[in-house]
C-alpha cells in the first residue's frame, strides 16, 4: 500500500507549502485552486486499501482526517468545492463509491500559522540543518490543535529552530507524532523539501521505529495483531478495534516478565499508524498498557502515573545524504520506577521442620513484627470445620464415619485411622495438600506487606516449597525436641509415628536455603527470626537488583526486533 504526503505513520497528512494544485488536478480558476490571502493549503494523498472498496469517499476521509478533529460536514463542503480528486480527477461528489487501488488527494485551506516560539527546554539529540531528532517527554502535546492551549513540541522547537515557521500551518515539520502522555523518539523536519522526503519515507515504511510498553499481564512469546481501529462508535474520545476503521497491523516480542505474573515488558513496532493503536491493539488482545487510563480497567490503569509507552529506536536513512542514522533512548524515569516495582517481586518464606522444633514460635515472632503469616495446620483445620471444603471432601470419598455430628471432621477419629493405615494417611494427605496449596495461594496474592511467611509442616513432602520464594528451615537438636513435645503430652510412640510421616530434620536442613537455629533460649530464636526475615528482604533485594541491571543493559545496548515467525494473536474474550 503506497502512501505519500502524510504527516504521520497511517494518517498519512502533510503539508506542501505554499503551492497551487496544478491544472491537471485543480484548475487556477476553480474555486479550489489556490488558497486566499493569509491562508496556506494542507494536502493530503491517500491510497484507497482492499478494505476501502464501496466506502464513500466522505466517509473514507473523515476516517483519515479523525484526529484533526475535522467534522464530516466540513469534510463534504471541501469535496463539493472541488478539493478532491481520484486518480488525478476532481470529485465533487462526497457519496462516490471508491474501488480499491484509486490515487485520493484532498486540499483545505488553513490560516497561516501564529505560533509563538517558546524557550523551555528541549532535548534534542540530533540536529542538522535538514532534520531534528528529538527525545519528547511524556506530557507534552506534539503540535497544536483547537482543544491544545498549552505550550506544545512545535512551539519549543520554532525557539531551537526558528526557520521551522517558515513552512507555516499550527504543525510545521511534523511527520510522525506521539500521543502526549507517550515518551520517546520523534522526527522533525526543518525545511519543506525535507518535510516532503521524510513524510515520503514514514509512509512507504522506511524508517524504523519501535516503541517499549509495560502491559498487564503475560502475552504470548510474540505476535502479530492485525485488526481496523476506527473512532469508537459512542464514545468519541476513544479509538476502538471496529469493522468499519482502516486497517492497522502491530506486531511484539515478550522481553520479560514479573514473577507474579502480572506486568510484562514488551517490544513493539507498528506497520500502521493509527490513533492509539498500540494501547487499543493492545488492550484488544487481552493485554492493556499499564496506566492507560482510556483503554484499561482502573485495576491497571492505576499502576502507573501515564500509559507505560515510551518510543526507543528510531532509524532511518538521511533525507539528503542517505547516511544511515540510529537513534535510541532508554525509557524516562517514571517508566523505570514502574519496572523496579515490578521488579520487586512480593517473597514468601516457606517456613518448615521437624515437630517441636519451633515453627510456631517463630510464626508469632514474624507476626508480631507485622509480617502476615500463614499457617497449614490452621488451614486444614478451619476447611474441617462444618460446611468446611476439607469436611465435605472427606465425607464424599471416605463416607460420613469421619464426621461429628455437627458436619465438621472429628479429628482424633481421623489420626487414630492414620495412624492405624499408612494407605488411608496417604489418601488423606491426597485429598487435604491441594486445599493447602489453595489456601497458601490466596494468602500470597492478597493485599498487604511484600514479605511473608508460611509455616508448612510438610512443605517439602506436599510439593509446596515450589510454591514460595525462599525455604527456611528450624533446627532444634533431637533431645530438646522430644522434651517439648513430651511436654505436650506425646508419648514416644506417636512421636516416632509423626516423624514417620516427615522427611528426617537432617534432609529438611538440606533442602532449605536459610537455616534457623533454636538450640538456645526463646529470646534468642525471636533474635534470630528477625534476623531470617532480614536476610530475606536481603535477598528479594538482591534478586530485584539483578533484574533491573539485566534490564538495563538491554535498554543501554539496543538491537532491532525479530520479527520472524511471528503468528497473529486473537483477541481476548
């Protein structure tokens, strides 16, 4: 699809400034033909896409010129006027069916520019008389409009560049455009025939640009998302994935993602340039950028401070030299506090040892630090109370013998059974460890603090320990252990039955990243679980560090997306 003359990527608007249509397309006496006294003419050309067959060329138009805001009936006067044509032919009719591959031009006049130039600061990071290579923070609007008041790009660039005035209009040298709240890379052209060449080559697609985006969620590995963004039928200010849009294709690569799941950081190029499209083609898959408050649920759109969208390579060939030039610029600031947030991933210690070596103990110590703290027995105990998960999984497999009358489970009937069936024990353990896990899981994902602990008996033995970050383990030597659960009323018989049941304190220590150690007094194991608790802030540090350096050096030693073998993606559902 060959487009000419656009003023960005997919809206393909421009400027040829000041210049008559010639006879061929509009005649010097048509009332089309020239623009009066303060006003200069916009062109815009358009090629008409498979997809464009039978749209009214009104209609074909207003989709093209939606972000300048211009209304369709403004859009008919200029067309009855004798502003249009197709194939090099005026149309004054606005209802003409178009057929796909028809040459579509478009004039209007426009006030000559009153920009004021301003002198805040601009970085810039290329400049040479030709073109300007800009790095846009996120909150400034690009060029002006009729609902733009503020200082915007163009007028901070005609201070640094005064002869950009001279191509006139509110958007001199604009070729492509980001939308304000979105950082990163942006052309400007700094003289007409400059303006001609680059336009030309964003709509041929020869300049390379990719952009970085924090999105909800896991994506797939990559993909391509190819679906019409058109203005959204009610809601105006909105772009939307309709039948009825023109076409757009982005395409993406998963470069990580949180360990929680919840964020990834994606690379991002577009074939297309539509309004929003990354953040609606984005949201449409499943995905919406973090913090877009137009396209994602307030959940997501309540992460960050702006839509996570920064533009980060730009390359392209000089408009006069043809020197290949590379750009890049790693993301601002606000985009990397959000990625070391995500970085820091919340840590939950799995907790674990042999009976009477202190587990509990050490559970109330982290709580009275403000730790939250889960605790197996206490959840088994509470799914076997009546109306319980564990009660009713009980009595559907090993019938109602288990159960008191209330409906909860009678828990000395079930051990002495246990303990009477190691096959019988094995099936309870069966059926009770996936309540555990769920129990465990929703203890993780819940609000509060970032680092937790979970006091798992069997968290080995069950296949738990893969679900926390870190395993702990309490080491109490053997004869002070017995001590403490012969004070509980163990005899040395259930005592040697329980740790039957269990792997031996030795193999646990093994397992286990940090060790505890309680072969001292109480004040001495609390000491000590502050200490743990310490050491694993230390190490969820560490591995956040770790992270965000690998991160970094990818967005200090940038390469060009693989775009091989990239397959589309559907929408969500």
């Amino acid at each position: 699809m060959s487009r000419k003359n656009s003023g960005r990527p997919g809206r393909r608007t421009g400027y040829r400034l000041p210049q008559t249509f010639t006879a061929r397309i509009m005649p010097s006496d048509h009332p089309g033909g020239r623009a009066a006294s303060g006003y200069i003419m916009r062109e815009w050309t358009e090629k008409a896409d498979f997809s464009d067959g039978g749209r009214r060329l009104d209609v074909f138009w207003q989709g093209c010129l939606d972000e300048e805001g211009v209304p369709r009936a403004r859009i008919q006067d200029w067309i009855r006027q004798g502003r249009a044509a197709i194939d090099g032919r005026v149309c004054v009719k606005p209802g003409t069916r178009l057929v796909p591959g028809q040459t579509l031009e478009l004039s209007a006049e426009e006030p000559e520019g009153t920009i004021t130039p301003d002198e805040g600061a601009l970085a810039v990071l290329h400049a040479d008389g030709c073109l300007a290579v800009i790095d846009k923070p996120a909150g400034l609007t690009v060029h002006p409009a009729p609902s733009v008041r503020e200082t915007t790009l163009v007028h901070l660039a005609a201070h640094r560049f005064p002869a950009l005035l001279d191509q006139g209009g509110e958007r001199p040298g604009i070729v492509h455009r980001l939308d304000k709240d979105t950082s990163g890379l942006i052309v400007l052209a700094l003289h007409d025939a400059s303006r001609r060449t680059l336009t030309r080559m964003f709509g041929d697609r020869d300049v390379y640009k990719e952009y970085l985006a924090l999105v909800a969620g896991v994506p797939a590995p990559g993909g391509i998302v190819s679906a019409p963004v058109g203005r959204h039928p009610v809601i105006k200010t909105r772009m939307a994935v309709t039948a009825g849009g023109r076409p757009a294709e982005t395409r993406f690569r998963r470069l990580w993602t949180a360990t929680d799941r919840s964020a990834s950081l994606v690379r991002v190029r577009i074939l297309t340039g539509r309004t929003h499209q990354i953040r609606v083609h984005m949201a449409h898959i499943g995905h919406p950028l973090l913090g877009d408050r137009l396209y994602a649920e307030k959940s997501v759109a309540g992460r960050a401070p702006r839509q996570m969208l920064h533009a980060w390579q730009l390359r392209l060939a000089h408009p006069e030299s043809r020197e290949k030039l590379s750009f890049f610029v790693p993301p601002p600031a606000d985009f990397m506090a959000v990625l070391e947030r995500l970085c820091r991933d919340r840590t939950c210690v799995g907790l674990t040892g042999a009976a009477g070596g202190g587990k509990s103990a050490v559970g109330r110590f982290a709580a009275e630090l403000g730790v939250p703290v889960f605790c197996a027995d206490r959840a088994v105990a509470d799914s076997y109370a009546p109306g319980g998960a564990g009660s009713a999984i009980i009595a559907h497999h090993l019938g109602g013998g288990f159960l008191d009358p209330d409906g909860g489970v009678d828990k000395a009937a079930l051990l002495a059974a246990m303990c009477a069936s190691d096959s019988l024990r094995r099936e309870v353990e069966r059926l009770v460890h996936p309540l555990v896990r769920e129990s465990l899981a929703a203890f993780m994902a819940a609000p509060g603090p970032d680092l937790r602990l979970a006091e798992i008996p069997l968290l080995c033995e069950a296949g738990l320990a893969e679900s926390v970050d870190l395993t702990a383990a309490v080491f109490r030597p053997d004869e002070a252990r017995h001590a403490h659960l012969h004070e509980r009323g163990w005899d040395a018989e259930r005592i040697g039955m329980m740790e039957s049941w269990q792997w031996p304190q030795e193999k646990k220590l093994r397992m286990a990243h940090l060790v505890l150690d309680n072969s001292g007094s109480l004040e001495d194991l609390r000491r000590r679980t502050k200490s743990l608790l310490r050491a694993a802030e230390d190490i969820s540090r560490g591995r956040a560090r770790r992270r965000m350096d690998c991160l970094t050096a990818l967005f200090e030693h940038p390469d060009t997306m693989d775009e091989s073998e990239l397959t589309h993606v559907s929408p969500a559902r």
